[in-house]
C-alpha cells in the first residue's frame, strides 16, 4: 500500500482516509466537508490512540514522495536539486503552476473533476 499510495500524495482526500485507517477511525464518520488542517485532525483523532500502526509506513512514503516531488520540482537555482536536469514528472506528480483550480476534500467533486478533465 505505501508503494501504490506514495505517487497521489497530493490528493487531499487520501490523507484523512489513512489517517482513520490508523487510528480505527471508521472513514464513513469522517467530515471530509471540513478543512484539511491541524484543528480539525486533532479534533476529530486527538482522543484517538493508533489501533493500525502497519499505516504509519504508508502516510510516512506519501510525506517523502511528496517532499521528493516539492524540491525537484522548486525553481530556487540555489537549492540542492536545482543542478540537476530536470526530469519529467511521474504519473500523479503536480506540476508547479499548472493547477488551474484548488482541491477539494469532497470526494464527489474531486471524481467529477477528473471525469470532466478526461473527456
């Protein structure tokens, strides 16, 4: 699973998911109309206690493909990967400026989005 997820770090409907599959968390209760952000994860796992450690591998490979992708990807001629050619994206990748609109954490409107962009 950490090596199918890594590549859509950037869907922000994957986080949450993972995150109640760690945490026993039945995903159906989920508020996914909420923001993705620290008030809202500590409010909705801060009692929680891990039950699924065996996810702690998946969100910690999503963190570093996406860490990955952000500093290959970042224009800073003085960063460390700026030296290098740059490299064409992989499947799943965001391309810095190309996004024409934010995510949503619905999951409807996200899969109505791509079904619109593949027609």
């Amino acid at each position: 699973m950490a090596h199918r997820l890594k590549r859509w770090w950037d869907v922000p409907t994957i986080w949450p998911i993972c995150f109640c599959i760690l945490f026993g968390f039945d995903v159906a209760d989920f508020d996914f109309d909420k923001d993705l952000d620290f008030f809202s994860l500590l409010q909705t796992f801060g009692a929680c206690k891990i039950v699924y450690p065996d996810a702690l591998p998946v969100l910690i490979s999503m963190l570093q493909h996406g860490l990955k992708d952000i500093l290959k990807n970042q224009e800073d001629p003085d960063s460390p990967m700026g030296e290098q050619e740059p490299q064409r994206p992989s499947v799943g990748t965001a391309i810095p400026g190309t996004r024409s609109r934010s995510r949503s954490m619905l999951l409807q409107k996200e899969l109505e989005s791509r079904r619109k962009s593949s027609v």
